[in-house]
C-alpha cells in the first residue's frame, strides 16, 4: 500500500496526519481500504511509511483487527515515490506477483478480475481504469486496442478519450528489480515511461466501471467523507478505535466533521467545518467554514475557502 506521501494538496489536514490516516466518515481511510481488501481476499498487506508515520501505526497496528497481516516498508530519510517505493518494499512483500494499492482512493475494482486479466498476460503491470470522464481534471492512460498503454497525457483536451487511473495495480516484481534500491523513482512518469517505450505491452490496462472516490484536495476530503460518512465496507469484524469525542448538549454543529480526542464547551457554534484531533473549543466560540487545529498557542483557525 502506498502510504508514504506528504499530502501537500491536502494541507493543513495533513499536518495532523499522514493522508491515509485522516478520518472519512468516521474512519480513517486506510482502514476502510484494507477493511475493503481483506473482504476480497487479501490476508497480508506492507505500507510504506515516511510522512507522520506514527499516525498510520496507530490506527493500524498489526492489522489483526481487520483480519490481515500489516508490517511496515519504512522509507527514511528519502520518500522513495510511487515505484522506489514498490522496490524497497519487495523483501517484506516476498512475492513475485502482487497488488499495488494508494492509500489515498477509495474504489471497488473487481480484484479477481483485475488479478485473472494480469495473470492470462505478459505484462508486468496491469493498471486498474475506467474511462476518464472528467479529462479537464485528471490526465490518463492511452491505450491501444489491445489494452497496451503506451503513453501517459496531462489533464485538458489531450485527456479526452484516455483512461483515469483508480489506484489498484496488479504487478509482477520485476517491473521494479531493475530500479536501483534507495532511489526515489516514480511510476507514472518515471519507471513506468521507460518500461513502456523499451519494452512494448509490458504496462496494461484493466478497463472496468469501478466506482472512485478521491480526497486529493480539501474539497475532495469534505465531499467524500459527507458522502460516506455512516457507511460501513463490507468485510472483518471492526474493533473501532476510541475516538474520545466530547460535545456539550448547548453546542451547534452542521455539516461539521469531527476527528479524535475533541472537547466542545457550552454554546459553541460550528458550521460547515472540520475540527482536527486534540481540539478543545473553549464556551462561545463560533466557526464557520474553518479548519480547526490545535496548536501550542491555542486553536488555529484556517478558511476552507482558502485551503
């Protein structure tokens, strides 16, 4: 599971945790995609870790809970990217073929398909697609009618008619036994480009209509977890992590989300906000449309509109 990244567009929420730890309805996000993994099958799982990992740890652990194996591939003090990532990872993963998964997507890409259509071919990796619908937001693959990528174009007009990937992969091991160990190297642009120009139908695609939901940016984050805040992915028993979450009965909230360890006094008044972990609202106080984050100082208050 890639689960390293700093997270930049998500700022300043990730200056609390690291992307795949921030809560989404509820729960944090890499254990709703695990949850979603073990219900398919999957029994072992290695994140990579280098961005706030100890917030990652916490919310993971061993992955008992959730019916998996989880040991950790740390990448320090480098952030080896989406394929030196993979690569420092292949002892503790210990297969040839396995899945890549982001920690920052949710999908519900038919992993059995996925792994029969790379297994009936030559290819090292067969990426996860859907038609990209939105080519003014998200560049694509482009491939030919045999399923080969062959090129990878930018957002706009040239991602008309590609295919947006959705963030499952199926791959052997040596689409990456060839990258020098250490070296921070990235697929898409990187490892990948080089695999498709020298040696042709090594990168496939799996076209499917799997659903996508994506938190890349703050708007994205609030969109998501609203849409799916209450529900539950289908899979292992859930031992929920205590959340310690305190409002007082005289306090307003709408469409407000809240993390962990959060104290809400008498008569607060909050509105279109996210309260980060550790908060502690003091009586009166009044948001609107804030991000909140607790600091040495005291609370620090920054403007969704402006995140």
């Amino acid at each position: 599971m890639l689960t390293a990244g700093t997270g930049t567009r998500l700022r300043p929420l990730t200056l609390v945790r690291a992307k795949p730890a921030i809560p989404v309805g509820g729960e944090p996000l890499v254990r709703r995609i695990v949850r979603w993994l073990a219900a398919n099958g999957v029994t072992d799982v290695v994140l990579n870790l280098h961005h706030l990992p100890a917030t990652l740890t916490a919310v993971m652990g061993d992955g008992a809970d959730l019916g998996v194996r989880a040991r950790y591939s740390w990448e320090q003090p480098l952030l080896l990217g989406t394929a030196g990532g993979p690569r420092q990872a292949l002892p503790l993963v210990g297969s040839e073929t396995f899945l890549i998964v982001n920690g920052d997507t949710l999908t519900d890409v038919d992993l059995d398909a996925l792994w029969a259509a790379h297994g009936s071919s030559a290819a090292l990796v067969t990426i996860a697609v859907t038609p990209n619908r939105q080519p003014r937001r998200y560049g694509g693959l482009v491939m030919d009618r045999h399923a080969r990528v062959t090129g990878v174009v930018p957002r706009g007009r040239e991602a008309e008619g590609s295919f947006h990937v959705v963030g499952i992969q199926a791959v052997h091991a040596d689409a990456f036994n060839w990258l020098p160990g250490g070296t921070a190297v990235n697929s898409i642009g990187g490892a990948y480009d080089r695999l498709i120009a020298e040696r042709p139908g090594s990168v496939t695609g799996f076209v499917s209509d799997a659903a996508f939901w994506d938190i890349g940016t703050v708007s994205d984050y609030v969109t998501t977890s609203r849409a799916l805040s209450g529900s539950e992915p289908s899979g292992a028993s859930k031992t929920e992590p205590v959340r310690h979450i305190s409002v007082d009965p005289t306090a307003r909230l709408s469409d407000t989300i809240l993390w962990d360890n959060i104290e809400i006094g008498r008569d607060c008044s909050l509105h279109e906000c996210i309260v980060t972990d550790r908060v502690t609202l003091r009586a009166g106080a009044a948001y609107r449309r804030a991000i909140l984050i607790q600091t040495p100082e005291g609370v620090a208050a920054t403007s969704l509109d402006q995140a």
